[in-house]
C-alpha cells in the first residue's frame, strides 16, 4: 500500500501519554494503513490530501448498532451486511458492533453463527469489531422496547452457547437476575465487556455488578432505575462509579438536553456515544423491522413499538457528536466520547486515536460536524469528491 500525507488546518490527535488535544493546523502520515507520524504544523513534502476547515478527527467507533440503511443486523441476509458496511462510512463510522437484541438463546446463538459466516466475504468498509448481545438477560420492569417473552436468567449453559462463536465482544444485561454476578465474571473472564441496562436494580445492585467486572452502562437514563434521593439507582451508580462508562443515545430524544450535559459533567472522560440505530436509520418514514418486530419511523423523533415504546433511534453518530456540541460540550470531550472511549473500553486502543501506531481509520467532520471524507487502513472509502 502506497504511503499518504493528509494535512488539515485542525487535527484531533491522542498521543500516548498525554490528553486528546488539537493541533492548527497539523499532519498524518500514513505507511501501510498505520499511522506512521502525526506532527504540528506543515510538513515536509507536498500532502496527498489537504483539509482545508473543519477538523480530521480518529474514525468513529459505536458499540450499539441494530441496523441500519434498511436492515436489521440480526436477521440481514448477506446484502444487507454489505450494505451497512459500505454506507456506515458515511456516518464518520469506522469500527462497529452490530447489535442483536432479545431473541430465545438457541435464536441467537443461529445468528451468531450466521454472522460468523458472513464475515469473510465482507467488502471493505466499516470494521465489524465483534457482536453486542442486547439481552436476553434483561428486567421485565425495564424492558423497553425488547420482547418479555424471551428474557430469561443467565445460567452458565445460556451463557456458554452464546460464547461458542467467540463474535460476542459485549453483553447488556441486568445485574438483579438470578446468576448475573457469576455470568458477569463468566464473560469478563472470557474478554467480553459488560454493561448493566434494561435493569431494575439499585446502585448498591450496579455496584456490585461492576466489582464483579461490568464496565458499562447501556443508554443511561432509559430503561433503567434512575437519580432518585432516596433510592438512587442504575443510572446514579453510573454517575458516580469510576468503573463505568455511562453509554449516551444523543439525539436529544432518548434524553434531553440538560440531562446530557449533566451526564458529560458528572462522567468526565468515561461517556461513550451510541446510536443505538434501528434498521429505520438513514431511511424515510415508514415501517420497519427490529428483532423480528415491526416498527415505525415517524417524521421526526426515533422509532416507535405500536404501543409508542421508543425502539433504539435513527441516530448518525457523527450527528451524535454535533448534538453534544450544540449543548455546550467541547468538540475534543464530544470526539473522544465516539472514538477513543469506546475504543479503549471494547479493549482495541489501536483504533479511535489519530497516534503512531494506530489504523489509519480517519474522517473529516465538516463545520457542520458532519463526515465530509472517512479512511479506512488509509484507504479514502467514503467522500473522495471532498478531498
């Protein structure tokens, strides 16, 4: 692979050590679809590609992604995969994992298997970095928009078939079900991250989770006990836990304004944005499909159950990040949370950071915050025309 200097007049940059900052204006060299040499200022030699306004920020990396461009990951057949991972660049996403939501444990485990198969032949594109299993251990209390049905306990033989794949990178679950805490070490055990969600449970309950190995919270604020003053729950636990990454659905539907803001400033450096994207994403109005079940995108706002639950959301990440910015959080804060966070906490620090070392994996978020040019491994796979 032939080498690539890209300049820009600002550049997003996490050395190691050191904080995230900028440089204005600053440069990437890129060897072999690695980051071979980020400096400040203007390089020797005449770049590839020049970045004139905006900012070239890592590639952003989402950890909750049900579907998108009209399909459901769990149950999209071999075009529908291609689809997502071709488009999802054009989102600023370059590292993704697909989501698959409640199902019986026998039904998710075929899809695992499924998806296994259909990795291989994947075209270049987004980086499917594993699976997120989004239940089936979950509350009936706080089930949201997931079938009651088919949530059960965590026995060790659930949990063993689910690993069989070895795609599962994260589960959600809720720590008040009977064999949480042992299949929280199960899977910490097995390199799989844990995040406490669609749980009933107290902070005390979150708490212990997290002792047993857990380190996130799925979409803080909905499906879960919240700030109460007297009975402070999952969402107070993570808060105020240093061992947990609070998950935020930012388009200012899933929680508002102030609420998000707070979020940011109560969990300095441990927020990760998701999208928490249903198949309805980046698609007209209509009726869709998640796990199985119809839902319908409305003009504004995110998707809904026929009963009006909200159904994961139409959400772009990069989208995610302006929206963090509109209410008052730095742009360095608001890009770390969809790139290095994440990154960092599904155990991959060589992506979600422009740094000697790391993939190449890069987008150009316009002034408008919007990905206007993605890279991935170096290679321009989405904007070419902007650069």
């Amino acid at each position: 692979m032939a080498s690539l200097l890209i300049t820009a007049s600002s550049l997003i940059t996490s050395p190691e050590p050191g904080p995230t900052r900028v440089l204005s204006p600053g440069y990437v060299r890129i060897e072999d679809g690695v980051i071979a040499e980020v400096g400040e200022g203007r390089p020797a030699g005449a770049p590839g590609v020049d970045l004139d306004g905006g900012v070239l920020a890592p590639g952003l990396v989402d950890l909750q992604v049900n579907g998108f461009f009209g399909y459901d990951m769990v149950d999209a057949e071999e075009a529908g995969w291609h689809t997502v991972v071709r488009r999802l660049p054009e989102t600023g996403v370059t590292s993704f994992l697909p989501t698959f939501i409640t199902a019986p444990v026998a039904v998710q485990a075929e899809a695992l298997r499924r998806a296994r198969d259909l990795l291989p032949g994947l075209p270049a594109g987004t980086r499917v970095l594993g699976v997120h299993l989004e239940g089936p251990f979950l509350s009936e209390k706080r089930k949201g928009a997931h079938n009651a049905a088919h949530l059960t306990d965590p026995t060790p033989e659930a949990i063993a078939a689910l690993l069989e794949t070895g795609l599962v990178k994260l589960v959600t679950l809720a720590p008040e079900r009977n064999g949480a805490l042992d299949a929280i070490r199960t899977l910490t055990a097995n390199g799989v991250l844990v995040s406490v969600g669609h749980s009933d449970a107290t902070a005390e309950q979150v708490a212990a989770a997290a002792e047993a190995g857990a380190r996130k919270v799925t979409h803080i604020f909905n499906a879960q006990t919240g700030v109460h003053h007297r009975e402070p729950g999952v969402a107070a636990q993570a808060l105020i836990d240093p061992r947990l990454s609070p998950g935020l659905i930012l388009d200012l539907h899933h929680v508002a304004g102030p609420v998000a803001e707070l979020v940011f400033r109560s969990a300095p450096g441990r927020v990760v944005l998701v999208t928490d994207a249903a198949s309805s994403a980046g698609m007209p109005p209509g009726t869709y499909d998640l796990g199985g079940e119809p839902i319908e995108m409305p003009e504004q706002g995110p998707p809904l159950r026929a009963d009006g639950t909200i159904a994961g959301s139409g959400l772009r990440l990069d989208e995610a990040i302006a929206n963090a910015i509109s209410i008052g959080i730095d742009p360095v804060t608001a890009i770390d949370a969809a790139t290095r966070v994440p990154a960092d906490l599904i155990g991959r620090p060589d992506l979600g950071r422009i740094a000697p070392g790391a993939a190449a994996d890069l987008v150009w978020l316009g002034p408008d915050h919007r990905a206007h040019a993605t890279w991935i491994a170096g290679e321009n796979v989405f904007g070419g025309d902007h650069v």
